[in-house]
C-alpha cells in the first residue's frame, strides 16, 4: 500500500499541491466524478502532466483510511521529474556523446527500476518516461532501481511525437530497439549525441518511434527463444555502447 506521506486527499489540497508545483504520480479520482471540477482537473493534467485514473469508491477509502477524499486522492512520485527542454541544451553542451534513453510502452514497474539501474550504470545522461503507456515511476521502481533512478535526471513528457522531432531537431540521433529490424546492435555507430529508444515485450516500439527513428536494430540471438526481457535487453544494449565509446 502505498505510503501516506505519498498521499494527498481532497479537492482543494490535491488542486493546490499541483499547482505549487509537486511531483504528481497519478491522480485518482472515484468513478462518478463529473462536472467543473473534473473539467479543471483535466486541463490542469494538461499543463502539469499527470494521468487520471478512475476508480471505484471503495478504492479510495481503503487508500485514505475512511478519511474525507472527497472522491479524489493525488499520488506523489517518489523522484523529481524534469523536462527534456530544460535538461538538453545542458546535456548536448557538456558532453560529446551524451546519451538519451527512452521508454516507449514498459508497462511492467519492476522493469521500469532494472532499466533505470541499467541507465546509470553504463552512463546514459537521462531516462524519458511519458504521461501515459509506461509504469510509475513509484518507490516500487525506485527500489527495483536499487537507487538508480535517484541519481538520473528523469523526464515525464506528454507526447512522443515532439520528444522525438525535439531530439532530431537538435542533432540527436534516434536508434530503435525492434525485432523487426534488418540492422543488429553491432552494425551502427553510436558516436556522437543519441537517444535509445526501448519498446515493450509485447508490442515493441510504437510506430511514432519507427517513423520518427534514424535507425532500428535488433539483438543477435539464438532461435532458442523468441525475445529477451525488455530490462536485460536495455542492459546489453547500454553495455554495448558504453563499452565501444571507451
């Protein structure tokens, strides 16, 4: 369960904490939550980025303990979050072959934590999660991470489509992850500013990443099985370009 120090209940509180500015996780909001304030609620999620959630009522009791929710409970996140506009100038002018990872559909929270472990471990610069279509980055990814996803910037963008034309715009190269790629890790050069993109297990990356991509590659494996965990995939991904930029 989660912590109630994470926690915050009522319209008013949960309106004020995103307007000064905290880290929303998530909102939930009971299932018959209707009208003006739903309405402000979801301009604000706009603006601020966070996903809403419906659930039942019997949900948010047992969240806030029976105390008045007022059919609302904000979810804090356990990290700072940050926007790719105001980290990449930064990142592009500091390093010469800064390193971009992105998750595109990681719905597993313990994967999400490995990759963030994997991230920091072979030097990636930042991890760009999205509002919607990857797991929390919650204190279940955080300990997953081992405390990783503490020491990297973490973005939360709203759109993947501008992330990725904001990254070719400014000379960073995009490199998907897909099993249906004819180029394996090995083939390209990774030299210079680049942003790896990692998909799901399931579907693998999203046809806005395909199109938007410079280049897909795969993994070199055996017929034995059909994919690798999304998580060690990434880890053999990083090592690989960590390794040939030594």
């Amino acid at each position: 369960m989660e912590k109630d120090n994470q926690l915050i209940f009522g319209r008013k509180p949960v309106i004020e904490a995103i307007k000064s500015g905290k880290d929303i996780d998530k909102i939930l909001i009971v299932q018959t939550l209707r009208g003006e304030f739903e309405i402000e609620l979801r301009n604000l999620s706009k603006e601020y980025d966070f996903s809403i959630q419906r659930v039942p009522q019997e949900k948010l009791n047992r969240l806030s303990r029976n105390h008045t929710h007022q059919g609302i409970i904000a979810l804090l996140s356990p990290i700072k979050f940050y926007k790719l506009t105001d980290l990449l100038p930064n990142i592009l002018e500091e390093k010469k072959d800064p390193l971009i990872l992105i998750a595109d559909g990681i719905e597993d929270v313990r994967n999400m934590g490995a990759i963030g472990r994997s991230a920091v471990a072979f030097g990636a610069d930042c991890l760009v999660s999205f509002v919607k279509g990857n797991a929390p980055i919650n204190d279940v990814a955080v300990k997953t991470s081992a405390g990783a996803l503490l020491k990297i910037p973490v973005c939360k963008e709203l759109n993947m489509a501008e992330t990725l034309a904001l990254l070719g715009e400014s000379g960073v190269r995009v490199f998907g992850s897909s099993l249906k790629a004819e180029s394996s890790l090995g083939d390209l050069n990774f030299d210079g500013p680049v942003a790896i993109v990692i998909g799901s297990e399931q579907k693998g990356i999203s046809k806005i990443t395909s199109d938007y991509a410079d280049h897909t590659f795969k993994l070199k494996q055996s017929n034995n099985i059909e994919s690798l965990n999304v998580s060690v995939a990434t880890g053999i991904i990083l090592h690989h370009i960590y390794q040939t930029r030594q």
